[in-house]
C-alpha cells in the first residue's frame, strides 16, 4: 500500500506544483524559435504572466522572468499556453494587459 501512494504521489508532483504556481500565472511551451532571446521552439516556461495586450486585451506577450530576474516579453503569437486560458477584462490602468491568465485542469 504504501509504495502504491508513493507512486501515486510522485506521479502527480508536477501536476500540484502547476496548480500551486502564483495566481495569475500560467506553464506555456514555445511554438517557434524566439531569436531576440536566444529560445528555441519546444522551450517550456513554468511561470508566465500577462504581458502586453492590444486594445480588444487579446495578447500581445507574455513576460516570464529568468533565473537572474530579467523580464523577458515573449511574443504570444509564439507561445502556447498549458492548462491556462486567456480571460479578457476592462483595463485598471495603463499597466494592465487586459486579460488574465486563468489556470484550467486538464481533463
């Protein structure tokens, strides 16, 4: 039984540690090379946040901070997002990117 619940455990790890990422915030994997930042297609991120937003708040980028804390904007044309969706919402300010990263459960 219990090597049964530490299988089970170890298999569900990375799936508690995606829902457990900071509100907002979403895994996402490249679709294409982004060559301004030396990232290759296939790249995944763990822990992206709304970036840019066009007026209508559809995307526009994606920020991600690196390991040295450098905020990097990645095109979202360029990135797919992983149990997470877009929800678009009326601009706070001119900081805000007009939507939301909402975490969605794989089914």
């Amino acid at each position: 039984m219990k090597k049964y619940v530490l299988s089970f455990a170890i298999s569900m790890l990375p799936h508690w540690a995606l829902a457990a990422s900071a509100e907002g915030s979403c895994p996402g994997q490249t679709t294409a090379n982004i060559p301004e930042y030396n990232i290759s297609a296939g790249t995944v991120f763990t822990a992206l946040k709304p970036g840019g937003g066009d007026p209508s708040g559809d995307p526009t980028s994606y920020e991600y901070r690196d390991a040295e804390g450098h905020r990097l904007f990645l095109p979202a044309n360029k990135v797919r997002l992983v149990t997470c969706q877009v929800q678009k919402h009326p601009r706070s300010g001119p900081f805000d990117a007009g939507y939301s990263l909402v975490f969605t459960p794989e089914k």
